[in-house]
C-alpha cells in the first residue's frame, strides 16, 4: 500500500502528491441532554467555525479503541498504589469487568490543506509531489524539507489557526498523532496502536537538521495488504490436517467462487497484527427537512452497538459564488419548466419543489458571512469476520435508510472509499458522486462536532454511559476538582431505593482508597454508613456515636474559641426556637460569649449567665429568665448530656486521623419534613425531635472543622437525606460555607436527598459541580430534578425518562440515573458496584439485593460485578 506521507513536522504534514497539510485536533462539544440555549450555543460555535474557514477541509471523526489495562491506570493515575492497595483492587476489578468489550471514545480531527503563496512555492509543491512519484519508483528516502519552507508553512498554519471561529478547544495535532490517524483506518477490526500512547510520544516527527527537515521513515506504515471484495477463505489455501486432495481443492474453490466479488461488498485489509474487514459507505441523500431535535445524525452514530468512523471532505464557498451557482440552477430550472410547457400532464411537481429550495438558499445567502458547504461523507463500519463486518453495515444501511438517510456502498470502490481516510490522501473521485449541498447552519445540526463523552479523565470507574451502545466506563475524581481550581461538591436526589446511598457510599469509598479521607453523619436507626465503614476501610474507620453520650460534644470545649461560640450560639438558637435578633436571641448570644471568655468555658457557664443577666430584671432580665427555663428544660434531658455534662470527655478532634470518620446520630429523632418550614408547628413538636435537630446541627458543625483542618488531603464531608440540615437557617449557612470555602481547604461536599428543594437555595445548589439524578416518580419533584440538572422542565419525554429510571423490581436496570459531570456535560450512566468483599455492607435492600448488573450485556457478569 502506498503511504501518503513524506514528512511530518509538528501539525504539518508533507504529502506524496505535493500538498502540505495542517492538523488539528478538536475537542468534543454538546450532549444529548443539552438545554435549548446550549445547543444553540454549540451548534453557533461549529457554525462560526466552518464560515471561518474557505476553500477546501477534512473533518476526521474516528473511534479510538480503548482497552481495559488503560482504564485501569487512568483509574489509579497519581495515586500511590503500595500505600493504597484498596485502588489498585478496585482497578484489577474493574479491569476483569470490562474485559472482551468493544469500548471506544470519540475523537475529532481538522485537516486543511495550506495554499502556497507565489508562484514558486506553488511550483515547489508541484515538484515535490513529482519527485516523490520517482522516490518511490526508485526506492530513495524522502526528498528534505528546506528550513525556509518549513517556516512558510508553520506561518499559514498559524495563521489559520488564529482566524478560527466560535472559541473552540483546537489544538496542534502531534506527529504521533497523525501517525495514529493513518494506523487506526488500516488496523480497523484487529489491534492495532492505542491514542493514549501516541497521546503522549513524542516521536514519530521530522527534525530540522542542517537547514533541512529530515523524517523517520514511514515504508513500515505501508507493510499492508488491501484486497477489494476479500474473503477469508482465500488465505487458508493449505491442506488441512486429515483432509484429502480433492477436498481441500473443493474447498478453495468454494471459497473462491461462493459468491462473486461484487457480493462481497467490503475490503480485507491483512498486516502482520492479523486481518480485519472494513465496509465503506458514502452518504448519498440526506432529507430536504428535517426537524432540528433529529437533524444531529451524526451525533447519534453513538448510540449504535458498535463503533462508526467518519469523514468528511469539504469544500466552503463563499456567498457571492454560490449565489452564482444558484442562479445557474435555477435557470437551468426554467428551461425544464418550458420544455415541460408542452407536455399534457405540465411540469412535474418536483420542479416546483426545487426553485422553492434554491429560492430559499438564495435569500439566506444574503449575508455575506453565510457559506455553502459541499460536502462528501464517507462512513465506515469493521470487524473481525467478513460476516461481522457485513452484518455491521447493513444494520448500519437500514438504520439510516429509517431516518430518510441514503448511503451507498459502492462495489468496485471501497479501495478508494478507503483512502479518503489515510492523513494526506488525495480526494477519492468515488466520493465526489455524493456530495452535498448545504448552507453552513445546516451542516452544523448534523452535529459534526459532537460527542457522548462524560465523567472525569481520571478517578474511579463508577459507572457505564447508557448513551453509547458500546461499553463507555464514566470515570469520576472528586478529589482532583479543588487542583483544577473547581469546587469538590456532589449532590445526588432522588425517590427511596432509587440508589442514592449506594452512589455516596461507593464514591465515600473509592476516595478512601485513593489515600484521602472523608467525615461521614449517619443518622440511620441501622447505623449502615457505620457498618459499612467497618468493612470497606477494615483499622482505617473510626465511629463517634454521638447518641449515646460517650464523649462531651460541647462546642466550646471541643471547637476553636471563635468557632465555638459561634457554634453554641447557633445550637442554642435551634434548640430553642429563637429567633437571632430577639431580645431572647440577644440574651443567649451575651450569655454565650461570657461563658466562652472564661478560663474553663463549657456549656454549663451558659445557664449560670444567663441566671446572672436574669437578676437583672428589666425586659432584659425577663428575656433572660425565659430562655433560662427553656434551657434547663432541655438541659435536663439524657440527649442533652453529652452538651452539658461538664463530667464527660470532650471529642479530641486531635484524635480523628482515621481516614473514615463516621459520626452516628442513630436516637436522635427529627421531626417531620412539614413542620421544618412553619415556626408554628415546629415549637409543637416533641422535645427529643428538637433536641435531635440541633445536635444534627452541632455535629455537621464539628464535621466541618475536621475536613477543613486537614489540608494535607482531600477531606469531603458527606451528609445522606440533608433536608434535616438545610431546612434551619443555621444549617443552610453550614452547607453554603462547605460549598463555598471548601475548594481552599482542599475539601468538599456531598449530599444526598429526595428532592431538589432539599439541598438548600439557589446559592448552594449553583455551587454544586457535580449532579445526579435518579428515579423520581413524583412529576414535580421530577421537573424540579431536571431543573437542577439544567434540563428543560417542560420536556415530557425527559420527565417520562426520570420517572422511569431504575424501574422497580428490574434488575438489569438497577443503578441507573442522570448524571451532570463537572465540565457540565449530561448523560445517562448506570453505577457499577465491584462484588468484592469490602463492598458487601454497601446496600440496604432488605436480604441484601442490590447492585448494578451488566445492562444489555455491556459489561460482562463476572465475579467482580454485581
């Protein structure tokens, strides 16, 4: 096979016919889910992309394959895996699960063609591309670059680069990188080289060596074989073991003519790696109209079960020569009306159809920043069989032909399909028999651009996207937020059983394993974060039972002085029902700060100067007196003893090291969601239920000191049904102080809740990075849910998809949800839960059912998935 390259020099590439080329590669943009004004924003960034450019483009979008061994070091990347081994275990793990899938991520490539400048640069163009002929022939190494032309181009590249429109992530592609590029369209269907490596190498370019550019050789790239309409059965010519003469003659005829090569509608490409089958298409009709939500067809390539290469050759006219194209046609349009004039039936209706068409273009070119886009795409499907391969395209065909998409996949032409996609090839003339005419707006709804990408580059694998019909692992890494100077904050909401705990534990433990720490309140009657704590992180948990006054949680014995008092004056305030700017708010803050100032300050100093202002008298001391008998009536009770027992132990907050703290209020009792926002009912409500809310309080308090004391790691205070917290003013501003400050002391925040009206105003909830959302069968709470996520509320069929997530007693759908990751891309994943013994803790389905099985076998069921 002949190798189009001759030279590689940083983007640019010199090709055997005379033409330099400049590569780009681009980065993903949009997503299914993506909000009207978001996908306006999108589809005007590849608009202004396109009208930047002039003359003629390719646009590459190829699947690179991944393999599981790469998930599994981008799973423990920077993470010390001697002193954590629970990570490396979880990656092996991960690894098992996701072996024998086709995984891939989708990858975007800009290729322009740079026009010399002058006469004799467009005749050294002319002459390389002659001499490279001879090259060949002759068998010499490639002609050197001269340095000054080396310079010429490197300034049109750049040049372009900066005149790129609509403020997208564009970069120089690497040597190695285009190198890839053309390795990746031959090794289609067997293994070849991995992006992630040539991500990363720095070889495969051109170095400036005595004025001239010198390149490795590219023959190796060529060592291929390409055989139009191939069959397997044509390289196995030998005899085989046992088999006679005649029947191993019979068979290599039956092979050779079972079905003529113009059945045999795909090419074998063979390498010294093994032999893979390639079927190559080009779009032949698009539809004349098509509604914008279904007009991204390229967008939606992704869904399919198995992986689509694109691309695309362009050629952008500017306005005023379309214009004149137009004008042609359409008087091309009026010679058939009048040929047409004498015929009974009169002219076809088609006619009419097409100078509307032609009429609409041209008022739409009007602006003189419009342009036409001809466009020739060719789309590619593989594998590892003929039959595979077959099998591929005619799905792919009739899939297409379903959305009034044409595609032809020419017999004779494959070869030359083929080619389009090699970096540096010329056009194929096969291809220009389906080009396409569009305006630049209409070409940008195909979603060129666009791709099904979600999660973080490193982190846990805690899920699988459902957006993508191969097996995509959706990898989150809280802890590294705070280093990309972003907020560390999750919030996951949904129905009971919906999964929500099982996210915040499973993400609670993955940051464990990768060396950092997390403060956890559990206020659970089973104590199940203390449970499972004991067994994910076996000597590295520590369980504070707050509910059963073992140690003096007293914020001003246990808390710095300042954030003590504030603490106690916060406590005080929920404990009793007062409101801050009372005369009995103002009481309780002068008793509170006197006792605070003492030598030995506990809470019981509190009741003694609040006796002392009593004696008084005046409206103060009256004010006084009555918080004084509040006081004692609380102070009196078990609940309360570990406040105000002076006799207790305080909480050495010293001594929280471990890597898992978990605070348990199990006994402490709420009181009821409805009394929470109406002050009326809440003082109605049972002592114990207010005693326990403000110990809540308190005990989130202390979480918050513990995480922000320790900067050395990444410390996430979690808090599962927050409702309890965020519905007090005092717990509101503890969570908006988490989620504010949190990113300067390296920690962050993860809540958990039924509804999005429970993690507090819109403050708290814009600080929020990253969102899921699972079932919610309630079509309110459902609105308000995609309303959190940045989702049109008044979309039916999102609200249908939410209410019908994870439906109930469906195992194979157990775990799935919407998730917003942290660069603001939405996707529906499914949560994986690794069967390891660690994990067995994790649910709390009754019997212990649960997890996250394979969901149409993507992930394989083996002994590390549940």
């Amino acid at each position: 096979m002949r190798v189009a390259i001759r030279h590689i020099h940083s983007n640019l590439l010199w090709s055997v016919t005379g033409t330099v080329w400049a590569v780009w590669r681009i980065e993903p943009i949009g997503s299914r889910y993506a909000s009207p004004l978001e996908r306006q924003e999108a589809h005007a960034r590849v608009t202004s992309l396109i009208r930047s450019l002039s003359g003629s483009a390719r646009l590459y979008s190829l699947c690179a394959r991944i393999e599981p061994w790469e998930v599994a070091e981008r799973m423990v990347q920077g993470v010390d895996v001697v002193a954590n081994p629970g990570a490396a275990e979880i990656a092996e793990v991960s690894k098992a699960m996701m072996a024998g899938t086709e995984m891939h991520r989708r990858t975007l490539w800009l290729a322009i063609p740079l026009q010399a400048p002058g006469r004799s640069a467009q005749w050294s163009q002319a002459r390389g591309g002659m001499w490279s002929m001879f090259e060949e022939q002759a068998g010499l190494p490639a002609a050197p670059v001269p340095e000054a032309e080396v310079a010429l181009y490197e300034g049109l590249a750049r040049q372009l680069e900066s005149g790129f429109g609509g403020g997208l992530r564009i970069r120089a592609a690497r040597p190695a990188e285009i190198v890839w590029m053309h390795q990746h369209a031959v090794h289609r269907g067997m293994a070849g080289p991995l992006l992630a490596d040539a991500e990363v190498s720095r070889q495969r370019g051109g170095r400036l060596v005595g004025a001239q550019l010198r390149s490795p050789g590219y023959a190796s790239l060529g060592q291929v074989r390409l055989l139009e309409g191939g069959n397997a059965g044509e390289r196995d010519r030998g005899r085989r073991p046992g088999e006679g003469v005649w029947d191993s003659v019979r068979r290599w005829f039956a092979s050779r003519f079972d079905g003529t090569a113009l059945s045999r509608v795909w090419l074998e490409v063979e390498t010294e790696d093994g032999v893979g089958y390639q079927a190559h298409m080009g779009l032949e009709e698009i539809p004349e109209a098509v509604h914008e939500s279904r007009a991204d067809i390229l967008a939606q390539l992704e869904r399919l079960e198995f992986p689509v290469d694109v691309v695309i050759d362009l050629t952008i006219v500017d306005s005023a020569r379309a214009r004149r194209q137009i004008a042609k046609k359409k008087r091309e349009l009026v010679d058939q009306a009048d040929q047409w004039a004498a015929h009974p039936a009169g002219a076809p209706d088609s006619i009419y159809g097409a100078a509307e068409t032609l009429g609409e273009q041209e008022a739409r070119l009007g602006s003189s920043v419009e342009r036409e886009v001809q466009s020739r795409t060719v789309l590619t499907v593989w594998g590892a069989t003929a039959q595979e391969c077959d099998e591929r395209a005619r799905t792919f065909k009739a899939r297409l032909s379903g959305a009034n998409y044409a595609v032809i996949r020419p017999r004779g032409g494959q070869l030359r399909l083929f080619s389009l996609g090699l970096p540096g090839a010329a056009a194929a003339r096969r291809a220009r028999e389906c080009t396409q005419f569009q305006l630049s707006e209409d070409f940008a709804l195909s979603g060129p651009l666009t791709s099904g990408e979600i999660g973080d580059s490193t982190g846990t694998m805690i899920a699988q996207s459902l957006d993508v019909g191969t097996t995509r692992p959706v990898l989150l890494d809280l802890a590294d937020a705070p280093l990309r100077d972003a907020a560390a904050s999750l919030a996951v909401i949904g129905d009971l059983g919906s999964g929500k705990s099982v996210v915040l534990k499973r993400l609670t433990a993955d940051i464990i394993d990768r060396g950092h720490r997390a403060i956890v309140i559990d206020r659970t009657t089973q104590r199940e974060w203390a449970a499972f704590a004991r067994t994910a992180a076996p000597g590295r948990a520590q369980i504070i039972d707050a509910a059963q006054a073992e140690v003096s949680i007293d914020p001003l014995r246990v808390l710095p002085p300042a954030q003590g008092e504030a603490a106690a004056i916060s406590y005080l305030t929920l404990q009793l029902c007062l409101e801050p700017m009372s005369a009995q708010g103002a009481a309780v803050s002068r008793a509170v700060k006197a006792a605070a100032s003492s030598p030995r300050p506990h809470m019981g100093l509190v009741l003694e100067e609040l006796e002392e202002i009593a004696r008084e008298g005046g409206a103060r001391g009256d004010a006084a007196a009555e918080v004084l008998d509040l006081l004692h009536t609380v102070s009196d009770r078990p609940l309360a003893a570990m406040l105000f027992d002076p006799a207790l132990p305080a909480l050495d907050l010293s001594d929280l090291s471990a890597d898992l703290v978990v605070f348990s209020t199990s006994g402490l009792t709420l009181p009821p969601r409805e009394a929470l926002a109406r002050p009326e009912v809440l003082r109605a409500q049972p002592l114990e239920a207010l005693i326990g809310r403000a110990v809540l309080y308190l005990v989130a308090a202390i979480s918050r000191q513990v995480a922000f004391a320790d900067r050395s790691r990444f410390s996430p205070v979690v808090v599962d049904e927050c409702y309890w917290l965020t519905s007090s003013a005092e717990g509101h501003a503890l969570v908006a102080e988490l989620a504010h400050d949190g990113r300067k002391h390296w920690a962050g925040l993860m809540l958990g809740g039924h509804d999005e009206l429970d993690l507090g105003d819109a403050t708290i909830q814009g600080l929020i990075r990253y969102r899921l959302l699972a079932r919610t069968g309630d079509d309110a709470m459902a609105r308000r849910g995609l309303n959190f996520l940045g989702l049109p509320t008044d979309d039916d069929g999102l609200v249908e998809l939410v209410t019908g997530l994870s439906p109930a007693g469906n195992r194979d759908r157990v775990g799935e949800m919407l998730l917003r990751d942290g660069q603001g891309r939405i996707g529906l994943i499914q949560v994986i839960v690794p069967r390891v013994d660690r994990y067995a803790k994790i649910f709390t389905t009754p019997g212990g059912a649960g997890g996250a099985p394979a969901k149409r076998g993507r992930v394989r069921q083996t002994a590390g998935v549940r």
